[in-house]
C-alpha cells in the first residue's frame, strides 16, 4: 500500500478537507469512464486561471487526449517550472494569520 496515499487521506481527514478527487488527466478519464470524444472537452472545462487563458487559443482546435497531456506537460511540467515549485516549496514559511492547516495543505500540493 502506498504510504504517500495513506498519509493524504490522514491530513485531509485531519483538516476536514473534501474527499479526494482525481488530480491527473488519466485518473479522472478512468475515474470518470469518460468516452474518448469526452476526454478533452470534460478536461478543459476543469482547467482554471492562468491554465485556462492558455488554454484558450487550443480551444478551437480538435485537439486529442495524448496531444492534450503532451502539451499540458510541455506548459506546466517543465524542469524550470519544477524547480520554481521546489524553490517555494523550501523557502515559503508559515504567514501570521494562517492556520496550520492550510499551511500544511499548501506544502503538500507543492510538493506533489
């Protein structure tokens, strides 16, 4: 059994978080049995800020699952966007008025 797994379901029942949801394209197209046809258009809609204005001028296109993810990770999972996340990840510290909670829940998804 994965640990990492185990941990995330301790802190969100620590912090009284909502359940799990699918944090991958491939989970939730399996998740979701989301028809071939459906995979793309059911992603972009789920894509916010600044990966949705991104995302926009692809919008038009009839773009297909694989060349979706090659450019999602082309964008958002280069080594320099890495690197930036590890930078905040080791130098963000805790700020007054945030609650452990949230800083925890914030460190774990840089860290993911």
């Amino acid at each position: 059994m994965n640990p990492l797994g185990n941990w995330e379901e301790f802190a969100r029942a620590l912090l009284n978080v909502r359940p799990v949801v699918p944090t991958s394209c491939d989970d939730y197209v399996t998740t979701y049995n989301l028809a071939a046809g459906d995979q793309v258009p059911t992603l972009q809609e789920r894509l916010v800020g600044e990966a949705k204005s991104w995302w926009s001028c692809y919008r038009v296109m009839e773009v297909e699952y694989a060349k979706f993810k090659e450019l999602l990770r082309n964008r958002w999972d280069s080594p320099s966007t890495r690197t930036a996340l590890l930078i905040k990840l080791y130098i963000d510290k805790q700020r007054v008025t945030e609650s452990v909670g949230t800083f925890l829940e914030n460190k774990y998804r840089l860290f993911q």
